[in-house]
C-alpha cells in the first residue's frame, strides 16, 4: 500500500497541502500521490492543470486509476514546465525526427552496401570466377572467401528513393 504522505502519529500534511496551505485531512485525494518529501511534484502539477481540475480528475476516476493518471499528469506538466507550448508533443515531435534521420542514414548504408556487393560480384566476374565459370554458378570460390560458405553480404533491403533526396546520387 503507497505512504499516505504523512508520518505515523502526526498531521504532517501532503506536498498538495503544504503548497496550497491548508489542512490536510484525513481523506485527503491528494496525499497517497503527492508525498511531503516530494513537493516539486505537486508544484508543477498545480502549475500546469491546477489543484482544482487535478482533483476533480482524481474524484471521477477509480481509484485504482489513480496512479498511473497522476503518474501521467505528472509526465505532462514537466515536460510543459521545460516547454511551455508543445511539452509531450515536442518531446514526441523530436524523436520522431530522430527516427526519420536515422533509418534515412540506414537506407544510405544499405544502399552503400548492395553498390560495394555488385561491385565485387563485377569484380569476380571479370577475374573468371562469374555467373559462366562452370566451378561455382555465380558464386566467389570458397578460397576467396576463406572458411565461409555462404556469401560475405546476405542484405535484402527496400529503398524509399523519394525520401532519401538527392544525397544518395551525389557521389
């Protein structure tokens, strides 16, 4: 069971309390949530959506969904404390483009490494060792590659050409 907030014996009211100046009852929707030792929690929960909405939010839920609605509550007001005009979308906006420039360069490193494997298979192909040598149907001699038997690249990839840009083909 979560720490109502306050210690055993006395009427040490809850961080929600503390702030708002007021006595902390016994029955506080604030205190299991909003401990005395963490006060900054509150603050910018209060802040952001304020004490009256945070606890007509808290009394329309179960409470057992409580918690993870004060955890989320909690999430959103930091992230508007450090930016007040996007906060979780920000955050969310960033990564995503994080993500897009990342497999952008995954794209470019697989293209790379299906131009250096048509290179080399062009490479053995001129040497005597393509697709008409008769010892390895298309395939480098197993001396080439040393112990492996299978080939050095084994990349199936797809390629969105259009949001790679120009960069790809200015070599």
């Amino acid at each position: 069971m979560k720490e109502s907030g306050r210690k055993q014996g006395a009427a040490s009211p809850c961080a929600a309390c503390k702030l708002l100046r007021r006595r902390c009852a016994q029955d506080c929707v604030f205190a299991p949530y909003f401990p005395a030792d963490e006060p900054q929690k509150f603050a910018n929960v209060h802040k952001v959506f304020g004490a009256s909405n945070v606890n007509k939010m808290l009394q329309e839920l179960p409470v057992h969904q409580r918690g993870d609605a004060v955890s989320s509550m909690v999430y959103e007001a930091n992230a508007r404390v450090r930016d007040p005009v996007y906060g979780c979308v920000g955050a969310i906006s960033s990564l995503q483009q994080q993500i897009d420039a990342l497999q952008t360069q995954l794209a470019l490193a697989q293209a790379e490494v299906v131009h250096l494997r048509v290179r080399q298979t062009a490479s053995f192909s001129h040497h005597g060792f393509g697709p008409g040598s008769p010892s390895n149907s298309g395939s480098p001699s197993p001396k080439l590659m040393g112990s492996q038997a299978k080939p050095m690249f084994d990349v199936d990839m797809v390629v969105d050409h259009a949001s790679l840009g120009e960069s790809m083909w200015s070599y």
